[in-house]
C-alpha cells in the first residue's frame, strides 16, 4: 500500500518494504525510491526468487533472510529474532 500510495499521491518518501506481497512487485522501481526489501526466503505471499530479480533489475537493495516466513520471526527464540532484526538494520547502511 505504501508504493501506490506514495506513486498516486506523489509523496517525496524513501520507503523500506518489509514482506511485501506478490502484488507489491509492480511497485518496486527505481523511481519508487525504495532502500531496501526485506523477506524471509519461506515468506509464502510472495514468489521471492521472482521478487530478488525484480529488485536486480531495478537496482533495489534486497535482503533475504534465511528460515523464516512472511512474519519474519522464530517462536520462542528472542536472540534469533533480534539477529533478524539486526540483519535487517545492517543493510541500511
């Protein structure tokens, strides 16, 4: 929603799309000004190999995280929820 929120109402923003959706993909373009994509390789609401060459070709940042889903985390594992995060936040620099 924020891509075509910012594309319709031409909002000077820099997004961060975490776990996007299939439908997002259309969105993600170099006049997006998107920093960064952020999913996990399980996440089942999106074709993430379809998303990684979407984000090469528009020369978007993406980040695959490995062994989580759309929800980004572990149950019951607050150190390896908190390396997500931290792997995440690393790519912004």
């Amino acid at each position: 929603m924020a891509c075509q929120i910012k594309e319709k109402y031409h909002i000077p923003a820099t997004l961060i799309l975490f776990t996007p959706l299939n439908e997002t993909l259309p969105y993600i373009h170099s006049k997006n000004d998107i920093k960064l994509v952020a999913v996990g390789d399980k996440d089942r609401y999106i074709d993430v190999e379809m998303l990684k060459k979407v984000c090469d070709k528009e020369g978007v940042l993406c980040h695959v995280e490995q062994g989580v889903g759309h929800r980004m985390e572990v149950l019951s594992d607050l150190d390896k929820n908190l390396d997500i995060i931290s792997n995440v936040i690393k790519r912004l620099n």
